[in-house]
C-alpha cells in the first residue's frame, strides 16, 4: 500500500493500553500513551492489511508528530467499578492479504471470540482461509474516568 508522498507500509504494529484521566479526552490520550502510540497523528483508516506486510505486537518506534494510518478501537467509561474491554484482531491468508476486525465490550474473553467470528466471516466472504491470526486486548475497571484502546499501526519499516 503507498499513497502519494508516503512509503508502503511495512510492518503493522498491534498495541493496546488502559488509563484514566480527568476528561474522556484526557483518558484516551492517557491510553494511547500507555500503548506507545499518543505522541502521534493517528489518521483512522479501514480495516485492509496489504501483501507484505510484517505483524509485530509491541509498541512502533516512530519518531513523534508523525501522521501514521492506524485502524483503532477505544471505549470510556465515567461509572466507578465499570469494565471495559476492547479487542483487535488481524488475520492473514497465505498470500500475505489481511483483514482487520475490531470489537468494544465489557469481557475481553467475549470479545476474543467475537472477533474470531468475524474475522472467519470476512475471509469466508472473500475466498480465503485464514492462515496467521493475531489478537491484541485492553481491559480497564474504572476509578473515575477510564479508557481502553487497541490498535493496529501501520508503518514503512
């Protein structure tokens, strides 16, 4: 995948974090810190991995500010005791082709499933058997205001 003025994308890194803060907006940035990815401009983008790509779980290490395509889920929670869950998942056939699904919830094993279920649908409708299957989770229990996020980062090394 290239788009003009950007390299193609290499590697895709799956993180995830959990935090609090005093805003919603406050505990996702908190979030995107813990899981390595909140000093950069994240650019939402649909849920298609490109041939070639390497899947690598652990935080990128890209320099700051950059703009970087990123396929994300997050939840917040405001109730004390509440739980939040959210689960990404990636899946590649043999050729290198991927797909990506995200879910939101309160268990995370629920969601586990929930994603594998879609991702065995989306590459049911499209011919392929699924041949790597990664899954990256965040689980939080709010104090005051909480937030989840799971991500997958795409990037050109």
């Amino acid at each position: 995948m290239s788009l003009p003025g950007l390299e193609p994308i290499r590697a895709i890194y799956l993180v995830s974090g959990a935090a609090e803060g005093c805003t919603p907006l406050n505990a996702f940035d908190n979030a995107l810190i813990k899981a390595g990815i909140g000093d950069l401009n994240l650019v939402k983008v649909s849920s298609i991995v490109p041939r070639g790509v390497r899947l690598i779980e652990g935080k990128p290490n890209i320099p700051k500010g950059m703009i970087v395509p990123c396929v994300y889920t997050a939840k917040v929670g405001s109730v004390p005791g509440m739980r939040l869950a959210v689960a990404l998942g990636v899946a590649v056939a043999e050729d290198g082709f991927g797909v990506i699904m995200e879910a939101d919830g309160e268990d995370g094993k629920e969601l586990k499933s929930q994603i594998g279920v879609m991702l065995e649908e989306a590459f049911e409708v499209r011919g392929l058997k699924i041949n790597n299957l990664r899954i990256v989770l965040s689980e939080h229990r709010v104090c005051n205001i909480g937030c989840t996020v799971a991500a997958a980062v795409f990037w050109r090394e």
